[in-house]
C-alpha cells in the first residue's frame, strides 16, 4: 500500500521533502568579519618639491637675472601681427623725407589665417613697426633685406630675443617660376 500512496504522489512533494529534509542539517555560517585597523595618519611633505609636470629650472638658471626681454601686452597689436611670418614677403622699399619705408605683401593664406585678406594685398611697414605672431620689432629696412627683433618664449618661461631677417623677393620673378 506504500508503493501505491508513493506513486501517486506528485514529484514536487518528493523534491519537497528532499529539500525540508536537507534544510534541517543545515546551518548559516559566516566568518566573522576581521577587526578594521585605523590607517595612519601621513603628512604630505611634498609641497616644497618642484612640479614633475613643468620643465624643471637648472641651477644656471636660478643665477640668471630675469629677463630684461619681454612683450608689451598692454599696446595696440598692429594688423601685420594677426599673419605668420611665413605668409609675409618682403617686397621692396620706398624711401620718404630720408625715411625708408619696407612694402610687405600678403601671400597665400594658410590655416589659421584671419579671414577676408586676398593674396597680394601690399602693406607700408616703417622701423618700430610690428608684424608677424611673435612680437616681430622692425628693427632695420635696407634696399635688399629687412631685419626684425623677435620675442619667444623658452620652456622654462623666459623670454629671449631672435633677430629674424626677411630678404628682398621680387613676386614677378616667383610668379614666372610657378609657370
């Protein structure tokens, strides 16, 4: 009669019983959890170190006076300061009351040019003019070359002075090689 009532069982009642039996051995154990040590406090000490992320000064440096070269960021910026160096060519001279005067021509504009300036445009450059993006100080016009005093800056942020000198192109001669 045993084995008649088994097989009519459901088989959730055998797996019922199974888990009812296996729960009853079966107890909860967790570890307890470690006691939790306060860290040590540290103080940083690293506040008179120099910055590993700027380029570090050498000691000839530190002896160095400052700079007696610097831009001055509070005058007008003049128009041939918005071009680079590159895209000016220095195209002949005139000469007014003693007073030479260098012509500049806007080339072929690149990247990052400002707008609205064609190429050819002629400009009339005197000694203490600027032109060019690195505060570029006409310094000396002469019939076949024009001299310039540069600013630029080093890694370590110190300004030094570059004399850049711009020989006299004739356009005519270059649009002819172009062809």
């Amino acid at each position: 009669m045993l084995v008649m009532t088994a097989a009519c069982s459901s088989p959730q009642e055998d797996i019922q019983q199974w888990m009812d039996e296996q729960s009853r051995h079966m107890a909860g154990k967790v570890q307890p959890l470690p006691d939790i040590k306060p860290a040590e406090q540290v103080s940083y000490v690293g506040y008179d170190y120099p910055d590993p992320f700027r380029p570090a000064a050498t000691a000839i440096d530190l002896d160095m006076p400052a700079s007696e070269f610097r831009p001055d960021l509070t005058r007008r910026r003049e128009p041939l300061e918005a071009f680079a160096l590159e895209t000016l060519a220095f195209v002949g001279t005139l000469e007014m009351n003693t007073e030479k005067i260098a012509l500049i021509m806007f080339q072929a504009p690149t990247t990052g040019e400002p707008a609205g300036q064609s190429e050819g445009t002629v400009y009339q450059v005197r000694e203490g003019n600027y032109m060019g993006q690195d505060f570029g100080l006409v310094a000396e016009i002469h019939d076949t070359e024009l001299t310039l005093k540069e600013l630029v800056e080093d890694l370590n942020g110190e300004w030094g002075e570059r004399v850049t000198t711009m020989a006299l192109k004739d356009p005519l001669a270059e649009e002819a090689s172009k062809r």
